[in-house]
C-alpha cells in the first residue's frame, strides 16, 4: 500500500492551509476535487466550533466529509467467515464508491471516536496505568518487530533512502505475520489471523521501493479496527489503544525510517507535516482541544515543545520534526507553520481530519493498494 503525505506548499497543494507569509490575508482556496471534499478548511470557511456549557466530548471532533454514526464497539463480527484480503479498487469510480460504503463510514466512526477519546487525556495518564491483558499483546508484537531491526543492522550502501538491509527485515517481518498475529487473537478468533496478518505486513513499508507512507500507516489502523470488529479491542481499551499502541507502532517506524533510510511514498519529498504520517496529528490535536495553555502556535516555543513533547503526539511530532530536519519549522515544515496560526485545536483537528479523508481516502495512488477482506468488507459495484 503506497501512499506518501498530502503535498503542501504554494505550488497549489490540495489542503487550502494559508500560504506561508500570507496568514494576515485570506487566500482564496482552491478548487475542490471530486469526491470527498478534501480541501481542508481550517479558517477560512470552518467556523470554530463554540460548546455549549456541560457538553460532552461527544460534541466534538466530528465534522468530516463522511458521514458517519457512533462507532459501536459491542457489535462484533465474531463467527463471520473469514477471508484473505484481496486489492478491489481498480479505477476513480471505485474510490469514490468505496467513500459511500459502510465499510469506509464504519472505519472513520472508529476513527472519529478515538479522537473523542483522547481530548484532554495526556500518554502518561495512560502509561502509568497496566496496560489491558487484550493490549498487551500488541504491545508484545511491536516490541518484536523492533528486536528485528536490532538484529538486521543496515547495509554499507552510497544512496540517501533505501537501504537494502530493509528488504530483510521486511522479509522477516512477513514470515512471521501470521503467527504473530494469532498471538493477539483469542483461540476462539484464531481463524481470523490470515486475514488481519494481511494488514499488518502491509503496515510496514514497501519492501521493493524501500518507502512508507499514509497508505501503511493505515494498513496499521484498519489492522487496529479490525480487532476491534471481532471485539479484542473494546471501548475501555480506546485511550491506550492510541497513546500506548499506535504510539509504540510510530516509534517503531521511526526506528525503520532512521535505520534504514525509507523514503517518504510517493517521493513528496517535503509535504508540511513530517513526510510520513499524519494520523499522529490528527489525535494529537484531538488530545489537545479545550488545553488551557497549550495553543496551535505553541509549536513555535522550544520550551513548550519540551515540556510537551512526552504528553501529547502531536508535539511529539514536532519534536521528531526538529530533531531529523535542519533549519526552523517555517521552511522545513510550512504546513505545521500555517497551521499554527489557528486559535483553536478543533480547527486544526476538524482540519486534519477532513485532510485524511481527502488526501489519503479519497486518492486512488492510494487506495488502489489497499484490500478487502470479511472485516474490512468492500465490493465496488461491477461496471
């Protein structure tokens, strides 16, 4: 599954953020594509949501372009007949036939309703907490794949991205998928192993160009939806599904990306954010909605991204960004910089979230990688 970032930048980039330099005026959008909406809004058509007093966080993080219901974490597909995933999307027509189904519907409620989750919740209110003994085994998995790349060092080679020794390791990886996979699922759910070991092989990177992108990235998260479609996963574990699980799973890529020099999918190259993810961000404005100190523009104070690099992902992501990059966010990364000139973090996550739907849902390069199996369930109507 390819997939690199959402391109950025004044070169007519999808997602309508103001240009660099232009935050002080109102630059005129672009045109949308056809499809989901995907230019996203930010400030200039998305009005700040205002909640009401003694709103819940139901109230919150749920515009997007696909409208979706509550996800329902007790209705499992426990006993279905399971199936290995198969590619579906062939042409435009099928991405935008996949944006109407119920599997896709059903996905961003999953999504939409752990970024509910999160708002106010810091990763150490979850890390100082037992890990569940449903997570516990991902968290196992995880911590394997890492002792693999410790174990398949990096080859001499004279290339900027794409270290050979990363096929190895992505050889491995795959070789070991399935069984890994059973040992997340109860003995009653093992049937499904193929066809969730489907999703997370493909989480981790093209093994012929050496790349990774949104598209693994949400190989990942469909992995992740899956287990909670057969009920591993249920709603307590939703927090720490995110601030523990998918947070090792990103440390775990950038431990690949640094060790073997993958290159952004795609070829991109700079996109705004940081070249490979974008889920990061999303929960990680989610997590930082109603913050009472912490603003859209605090990614500019190095003591804020400090102190708040460890708590929350989405200065996590900062942090990484200024760590790997050289010179200040303003050039290396332009689309974080026009992103923080938002008053509000249900800006930048309703932003976000129509900028997954739209840049990474709703692009065939994208999802004509991406397969269905009995979880997952999609099947484009026949031409």
């Amino acid at each position: 599954a390819g997939g690199g970032a959402p391109p950025a930048g004044p070169s007519g980039a999808a997602c309508a953020f103001p240009t660099p330099g232009a935050s002080a005026g109102r630059p005129t959008p672009p045109e949308p594509v056809q499809g989901v909406g995907t230019v996203a809004p930010w400030a200039l058509k998305m009005p700040a949501p205002r909640r009401k007093p003694g709103a819940s966080s139901m109230d919150i993080c749920t515009t997007s372009a696909i409208v979706t219901g509550e996800f329902d974490f007790g209705k499992t597909a426990e006993g279905s007949s399971y199936a290995v995933p198969t590619k579906k999307i062939a042409r435009e027509s099928d991405v935008q036939a996949f944006l109407q189904s119920d599997a896709c519907k059903d996905y961003m409620s999953f999504v939409k309703c752990l970024c509910r989750k999160l708002v106010g919740v810091k990763i150490s209110d979850v890390t100082k907490e037992p890990v569940s003994t449903d997570l516990q085994p991902l968290l196992d998995v995880l911590a394997t794949l890492s002792s693999y790349v410790d174990e398949i060092p990096p080859k001499e080679h004279t290339l900027r991205y794409g270290n050979p020794a990363f096929r190895d390791w992505h050889a491995r990886m795959c070789e070991n998928a399935e069984r890994l996979t059973e040992g997340v699922l109860p003995e009653a759910l093992r049937g499904a192993a193929k066809e969730l070991a489907y999703y997370l092989a493909d989480s981790f990177g093209n093994r012929t160009r050496i790349d990774y992108g949104t598209g693994h990235e949400t190989n990942f998260f469909v992995f992740l939806y899956c287990l909670a479609r057969l009920g591993v996963v249920k709603e307590a574990d939703s927090r720490a599904l995110v601030l523990s699980v998918f947070d090792t799973y990103l440390q775990l890529m950038r431990k690949v990306q640094q060790t073997y020099g993958l290159e952004p999918a795609g070829s991109r190259g700079c996109w705004g954010l940081d070249d490979y993810q974008i889920l990061p961000f999303l929960f990680g404005s989610a997590q930082l909605i109603n913050h009472g100190l912490i603003k859209p523009k605090s990614i500019h104070n190095p003591d804020f991204i400090d102190m708040f690099h460890k708590d929350f992902m989405y200065f996590g992501c900062v942090h990484y960004v200024l760590s790997v990059k050289k010179g200040p966010i303003t050039e290396t990364s332009p689309m974080l910089n026009d992103i923080s000139v938002l008053g509000r973090w249900q800006k930048v996550n309703h932003g976000l979230l129509k900028m997954y739907e739209g840049e990474v849902l709703s692009k065939f390069p994208i999802m004509q990688h991406m397969a269905f199996g009995s979880l997952f369930a999609f099947d484009p109507p026949k031409a």
